[in-house]
C-alpha cells in the first residue's frame, strides 16, 4: 500500500519508530470506512497485536494528526473518532445512519470564503474542517426499499 510506505518514512523522519503496536493501529485505520473512536481503534488493533496498549493509540493519533494524514471527525454520537484522509487538502462527509465517511478533495471555493472573511473583518484563518453530516447512496437505497416493502 503506497501511503503505508509514505506514512511510515514520515513517522521515522520524525523520531518515531515503527513498531508492531503502531503498524497495527496503521492497518486497522487504513481499512476503515467509518470514523473510530480510540478505545475502538484500540479494540481492532489489539486484535491484530495483543501488545498495543491505549497510550500508544493516543500517542499514535496525535502523530497522525500532525502528518496531516488523520482527521478528528464529530459523530452523531456525541463522541470523536478518527478516520484516514489521506495527504492533501481534503474534507468528510459522514453518513448519519451507518458511519461511513467519504473523503473528497478540498475546494478552491472555501478559500475564496476565508478571503472574503478577511476582507469583511479582518479575521485570519489558519486552518479549517469542513465535514458534511448527511446519508450516503447505500442506506438511501435501504431507506427507500424499506417504504416500498
């Protein structure tokens, strides 16, 4: 997997080092589709490495974070979780019935509203999170087969 191999020469480039723990906890992220809490992260990846312990997710989060490769994502719940996004200027759209997340690539059209932002009060963005809350085609079409049963 092509970002697996990107993913970990930027962790080693900054200090960390690549353990079974984190390889773990690498896996389980790049194979879900729906945002995972880290207590979930933590469940299927000790499934994978029975030696990852809960401080190594967090630790392990943050470093993501900072890759720019990890988004905190606000469930239904109430809750947070966390989902691959990929590298590259990107935003969510998380199905409310089912959890899935989508990840497409950010617009040229947001940085026109932070430029209008600035003009009109002199705010500076340094950063933003765009997430769509919605639901996706799949639960539609089981939402709809429902009404007509």
């Amino acid at each position: 997997m092509k970002d697996m191999h990107l993913i970990v020469q930027k962790l080693r480039d900054r200090g960390y080092r690549m353990t079974a723990a984190r390889q773990a906890i690498l896996n389980v992220l790049l194979s879900s589709t729906r945002p995972l809490s880290p207590a979930e992260l933590h469940q299927r990846a000790r499934e994978k490495y029975q030696g990852v312990g809960l401080v190594t997710v967090y630790r392990t989060i943050e470093a993501l974070i900072d890759l720019g490769v990890l988004r905190r994502v606000h469930r239904e719940d109430g809750c947070h979780g966390y989902v691959y996004v990929g590298y590259g200027h990107r935003h969510i759209a998380v199905c409310r019935i089912c959890g899935k997340v989508i990840v497409f690539p950010g617009s040229e059209d947001v940085l026109a509203l932070e430029e209008k932002l600035w003009q009109e009060t002199g705010f500076r963005v340094d950063d933003h999170l765009l997430q769509f809350v919605g639901v996706c085609a799949e639960c539609q079409a089981r939402e709809k087969e429902g009404i007509q049963q």
